[in-house]
C-alpha cells in the first residue's frame, strides 16, 4: 500500500525561491538567459530573431533597378553626369511611358523592413546610391563603354539575411543566405554573393566595393563576417 508524502508549503516555496534566484544568478553571469534583450522567450532550440524569410519577399527591387537604370543612363547622355540626388530623376523621367517612369516609390523597396541587415543607405533609406561616390580607382562613375569595366551604381542588401538564431546559454549563431542585389554602369542587374563585398586600401583605412568592379585589384581585402559569438544579454544593474 503506497503512502502519500507531504511537503510542507514552505519547503516548495523555498525551493523555486532558490531557483528563481539561481536562474537570476546565471542570467546576470550569461551562462543562462531566458528571454532576449526585448523580452522575447528563447526556446531551448533557439530564438530565431528575424522571423521573415527571404522568401517572403516582394522582390521589387529588381524592377526598381531596370527603371534605374534606363533612367540614369539616359540622365547622363544628357548632362554629362548623374544626379547628385536620384529624386531628381522622378522629374527627368515625368513624362515617360507610365511603365519606366521613376517614382517615389521607385526609390525605396518595403523588403528592407524585412531584412536583418540593419544598415540604412542615406537619407532614402534603401538603395546604396554608390554613383554619388568615386569609383575604386578614383575615377567617376560612367556608363560602360565597350572593352570596358562596370562599376556598381546602386545596390542593395535587403535581400541578404544573416538568419541570427540566439540560444539561452548567450551564444548566437548565423545563417547567411541570399545575395546582394546590385545595378552596374552597363545595365546589367546581377545578384552578388555577400563575399564579394571586399575592401580597397589598407586593412585599418579601406572602403567597401565589389569585386571585379572597375579599379578593384586583383586581391582585395576579403572581409569576412563571423557567423557566431556572444550576444551581449541583459544589461547588469
């Protein structure tokens, strides 16, 4: 015949008192943490901290760039140049067949709100506008001309996802996939692998540009991006 046990009240309190304290302790420490910086719970597989795949996106950006491209092409044909601010060509392109039109909404895409990127590009918030700057070899941005090499007008990470997942022992890991999407000087729109974002100059004092990019060396600087460490957990009081 079984006999029923019973624990005092005060015992069972004691003990998740005791618990709770231990967990506050090794929360504190980073050796165990249950929820992240904004108060999600991680599961003990992980939190996974973007929730949107990159198949969830529009995928706009593409049709923004072929619009770009006509538009930027034929800007400089006439002026020399390109606009030092690309709103400007939404009055250029006014008059054009509805379908090459630029727009406002021509220069933004809503897939960077789904990204995980966290880089805004200027004050458009989007679109890298890199024929603003000077290409690698100093020179100005142009249109290709034959024999010639491209060089990267505008561009754009919001379909590149580095997938954080953070685990309650305060390690995260990455899981990169997707591409850079990028409208070079001859027209073409290329899906870029993250890779290929190197630098040029000195590994102290370099700036970012594509490789195979007009006056881009041979051997740039591969950048590379860890895929796991430390995420830094609750601040300590």
């Amino acid at each position: 015949m079984s006999r029923k046990i019973f624990v005092p009240a005060i015992t069972i309190l004691a003990v998740l008192g005791a618990i709770f304290l231990l967990k506050q302790q090794l929360a504190g420490s980073g050796i165990y943490l249950e929820r992240y910086d904004d108060g999600q719970i991680i599961p003990l597989a992980g939190l996974r901290l973007n929730p949107n795949r990159l198949a969830d996106s529009d995928f706009d950006a593409k049709e923004d760039f072929r619009r770009l491209s006509k538009a930027l092409d034929s800007f400089y044909r006439e002026n020399g140049r390109y606009p030092d601010d690309p709103r400007k060509l939404i009055a250029f392109t006014s008059r054009w067949p509805e379908i090459d039109r630029v727009t406002e909404e021509t220069l933004t895409s809503a897939d960077i709100s789904k990204s995980d990127s966290g880089i805004y590009y200027h004050d458009l918030q989007t679109y890298d506008w890199r024929f603003r700057g000077k290409r690698a070899d100093g020179g100005a941005h142009q249109p290709t001309k034959a024999g010639e090499t491209s060089s990267v007008l505008v561009s754009t990470d919001a379909y590149y996802r580095r997938n954080r997942v953070v685990f309650r022992d305060g390690h995260y890991e990455d899981r990169p996939e997707g591409y850079i999407l990028t409208l070079w000087s001859d027209g073409s729109v290329r899906e870029v692998p993250r890779s290929d974002y190197v630098g040029v100059g000195k590994p102290w004092d370099m700036t970012m540009f594509f490789r195979n990019e007009a006056g881009v060396p041979k051997d740039p600087i591969n950048v590379e991006i860890p895929t796991e460490g430390r995420w830094p957990g609750p601040a300590k009081k």
